[in-house]
C-alpha cells in the first residue's frame, strides 16, 4: 500500500508549509492491540491449525462458507455502479425497509451457499421475515444481516456483512426450533463481519480472540492480517449520529455531553451510518459506537439477533462490552428474530460509563476526566 506523506515543518505555525512529498512504502498500523503477522497464513491455514475440540471441523467449513459468500458479495459490489445493483429493488423486507438490489443479492448468496453445504439447519437473515429451515442433519443455525448499512450502497461508502453462529441444542433427528435460534448472544460458537471498504476484510472470533483476514483480491485469499486484536486502551473515536440527540433519553444524551467535555478523554466523533464499519473503525482505533432509543422508537433501530448479538460477542472478544444501556447484550434472551435493541458496543470502561448515566446515575457532573473514573 502507498501513502503520501507530507513533511510539515514546524517553525512555519500560522501558515505550515508542505515542504517535502514522497511515497511512504510503510504506512503506520492504527494503534489496535493485536499480534502482527510475519507470515502468510490463509483463513483455511489460521483456523485448520486451531484445536477441533474448540472450533470443530464442520464449523470451520461453515466459515469457509461465509468467506465464500464475502468473496462472491465483494466482487458484485465492486461492479455494483456497473451493473446497476446500486438502485433500489422495488421491493419492502419484513422491517418496512426498502431493499436495494445488493441486499438481495448478498442474502441470496448466503443463502444459497449455507443451504447446500449440508452443514446448516436454519438459517435467519434480516432480508427474510421467517426462519428458513434446512432440511438434513446440519448441526449449526445461521443469523446475519446480509447487507448491513444499505443506506450507504449508491454514496460507495463501505458496507458489510454481519453473521453469527450458533450450535443447535435440539435433536439432530428433528427440525430445529426457536430455541435453537432464539438465544442468548453468549451462546455463540461463532460471529463476524465482512466489511465490504477499501479492502475486503473479514473479521471473526470462535470464542477465543478477535482475528482479522484481508482478502488478497489476485489470488483470491483471505490473509491473516491481525490476530487477537484488542480494543486500543486510548479510546479515538464515539460514533452516534447526533442528529438525534434530541431523541435520546436522558442518560444517553448526559454521556455524549460528557465526552465533549474538555476535561474528559479527547474522542472525535465519527458516524458512517454502517453500524459494521463504525465498529471496525472503533475496533481498530478505540472508541464507542452507539444507536440509542429515541422517542418514537423505543427499541432503537439495530436488530437484536443478527446485529447486536454477534457484534457484541465480537467486542467482548476483543476487551469491549456490548450493552442495551441497561444489560449486557450477550445475556438478553430474545422473543422474536427481528426484535429491536439499543446497541452500544466498545471500549469497556466507555460502555460501563454510559450504562451508568443510564441508570440514573450523576457521573455526569463528576469531575473524574478518565473512562475508568
Ligand atoms: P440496515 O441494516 O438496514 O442497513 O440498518 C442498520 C444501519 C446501521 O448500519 C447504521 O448504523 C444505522 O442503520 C444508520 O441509521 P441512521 O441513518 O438512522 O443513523
Ligand atoms: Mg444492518
């Protein structure tokens, strides 16, 4: 990768002078707590190296799966102004959204993918209003968004797949039920992202550590690019769309005035309007990412068990925490697979701090400035 680089000379403060340019070879990694890789190691490499009695050998064939359908999905959305997948479908999903033509076709991709490879019983997807039973002796129950943050597709701005997996509970002999998909987000055997942006990457945890693979798009392969990546202790960033604000509920609103505090940790605020890439940018560079309820909708607007429950593990995973404002999102049982929830997702003394204020806590008028106090 090649970056420009400008060498601005201090001495010129009112009117800094841009004295020299060049092409740096060796961009600075963002500051994400990871092991950096010396090697190449493929994603079939990295997980066939993992223990089977903790990644089972058909779970790692499912996430060949997936990382097949993020290879498929990047491709198509790389094309997507040239093939006029960009506009919308005509059609409205079961959420009273419109569709665009990739949400169809990302989740057609999963779909079709999951359903022949023997390994999958159900399957939820945001794009589909019921549960889509597998029939076979597939032993794991799919939950993604196919294509998270939509809304973004005809800007080119970046945009995601979300999934999570969970192992079935009921008998391999019988159909699967709600119990096998309506769980606990701390049941997962597995979650993660493919965020579709400059690159293509792939972001997943087993349930032990966060790994990241960039797809090389020559060769086709997805290539370990971070392993264990942890959420940086300097929080960068808080990612609320503050448009809002007016809508949040007290405790929500106290928060967001405390971080813009002069006193308290110096955050940027960043919103893409991709809950995915949000939480990507915030993985790498520290920081929050939330979308509150607001007046007239009480549940917020991110769905429960294909956004908040796999995001929120994936958090957890790296040192962050997941919460609704009041629980931890890993431990909420959903009744319904496209039931709502506020989501706030990152830094864990920044989450905890804000599930304090929700609370009815008063830290915001205390004079600790750091996310711990
Ligand atoms: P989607 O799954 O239909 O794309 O909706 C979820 C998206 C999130 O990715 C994003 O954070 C949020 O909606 C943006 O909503 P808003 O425009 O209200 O801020
Ligand atoms: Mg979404």
């Amino acid at each position: 990768m090649l970056r420009l680089v400008t060498d601005v000379h201090a001495d010129h403060d009112v009117h800094p002078e841009v004295t020299m340019t060049q092409f740096d070879p060796d961009p600075p990694a963002p500051p994400v707590g990871a092991d950096t890789v010396a090697e190449l190691v493929t994603i079939e490499q990295f997980l066939d190296d993992r223990p089977t009695e903790s990644v089972p050998r058909p779970l790692t064939s499912l996430l060949y799966d997936l990382a097949l359908a993020g290879k498929l999905i990047a491709n198509r959305t790389r094309r997507a102004g040239l093939t006029e997948l960009m506009g919308a479908s005509g059609v409205t999903n079961v959420q009273g959204e419109e569709q665009k033509a990739l949400d169809l076709y990302a989740d057609e991709v999963v779909t079709s993918l999951l359903r022949r490879g023997g390994r999958v019983c159900a399957i939820v997807s945001e794009e589909r209003a019921e549960v889509t039973v597998v029939e076979g002796s597939g032993q794991y129950i799919v939950v993604h968004d196919p294509m998270d943050g939509s809304s973004n597709i005809d800007s080119n701005v970046s945009i995601g797949t979300i999934f999570g997996i969970y192992q079935r509970t009921t008998d391999v002999g019988g159909p699967p039920d709600e119990s096998d998909w309506l769980r606990p987000g701390r049941d997962l055997a597995a979650a993660g992202y493919i965020l579709y942006g400059t690159s293509t990457i792939l972001v997943l945890s087993t349930g032990q550590g966060v790994h990241a693979f960039t797809l090389d798009p020559e060769v086709g392969e997805f290539v370990l690019t971070w392993s264990d990546m942890v959420h940086p202790d300097e929080p960068a960033y808080y990612s609320f769309n503050h448009s809002s604000s007016p809508l949040w509920e007290q405790g929500v609103g106290d928060f967001v005035a405390w971080l813009e505090r002069p006193d308290t940790p110096s955050l940027s605020q960043r919103y893409i309007g991709s809950a995915v890439a949000d939480f990507h940018r915030n993985l790498l560079h520290g920081g929050i990412y939330g979308y509150p309820a607001e007046t007239g909708l009480p549940e917020g607007k991110l769905r429960m068990v294909y956004e908040g429950a796999p995001l929120a593990f994936l958090a957890e995973q790296a040192g962050g925490l997941g919460s609704d404002g009041h629980r931890r999102l890993l431990d909420i049982v959903p009744t319904s697979i496209h039931q709502r929830t506020p989501v706030f997702l990152g830094h864990r003394a920044l989450v905890e701090r804000l599930q304090a204020m929700v609370q009815g806590g008063d830290a915001s008028s205390g004079e600790e400035a750091s996310p711990e106090s």
